[in-house]
C-alpha cells in the first residue's frame, strides 16, 4: 500500500518512486485504512461478546447479579444473530449479512428472547453485556 502514495519501491533498475497521477491519495488511502480498522474494530468487539456469550457470563440486575444463563440451548444460528446484533447491527444487516429474510432473522430473536427470557433487543443486549462490560 505505501507504493501507492508515492513511497518508494524497488524495481528492476533499483530504488524508484511511483508516479501517483494514477493512485489515490493520501486522504483516499488513510480514510480507507480508517474504515479497516473501524471493521476489525466491531469484529473484535462482536468476537469479544461472543466469547462473554459462550462462556456463559451473565450481568443484570441486582435480583438477577451472578446468577447463570444457559446459552448452550442457543442454535448457532440464534448465537451468530446475537453476536452480530451485540456489534450493533440492526435486523436488516443481520438479515443480508447472513442471506437470510428480515422475518427469518425476528423469528430467531423470538426464539431467543424466549429461550433466555427477555422480551427485547435491549434486555437482551444488557442480559450479555450487562452494566459493566465484559
């Protein structure tokens, strides 16, 4: 990628600098390195949530603190549409991300929110993360 903002490379008659009048520039290179890191970064945070999710850890309320949620009852698919939805992402996403129809992927959720006992995205996402996050 430096070749491309006129770093040097080497080339057949030695050390040479590119002509960048056909490269994209420096501001295109750095936001598209921006939008990377911020991918790697909500893979990370939904790759962390989900290792929180499969061991098990669960933080809510006080009448529910240190108690445990069986998520070993969870379909892998129902586990995928969790980790994509605690990665922020919403019912539509999930739903082309995965090849799936939006009523298919609310029909998980249901499944989900009955399997775990909540009754929303958001507890569902706080049953996970809890006030603290893991």
């Amino acid at each position: 990628m430096a070749n491309h903002i006129g770093w040097p490379k080497v080339g057949k008659d030695g050390l040479q600098y590119m002509d960048t009048t056909d490269s994209p520039s420096r501001e295109d290179v750095l936001r598209s390195l921006l939008r990377r890191m911020d991918q790697s970064l909500r893979q990370l945070q939904a790759d962390l949530a989900e290792i929180a999710l499969m061991a098990g850890l669960r933080r809510g309320d006080a009448e529910r603190a240190g108690s445990r949620v069986d998520f070993s009852t969870l379909s892998a698919r129902e586990l995928e549409i969790v980790r994509h939805l605690l990665a922020g992402r919403r019912v539509p996403h999930i739903a082309r991300s995965l090849g799936l129809s939006p009523n298919t992927v609310r029909s998980h959720l249901k499944s989900v929110f009955k399997k775990l006992g909540v009754r929303s995205q958001g507890e569902l996402i706080e049953l996970c993360r809890g006030p603290d996050p893991v």
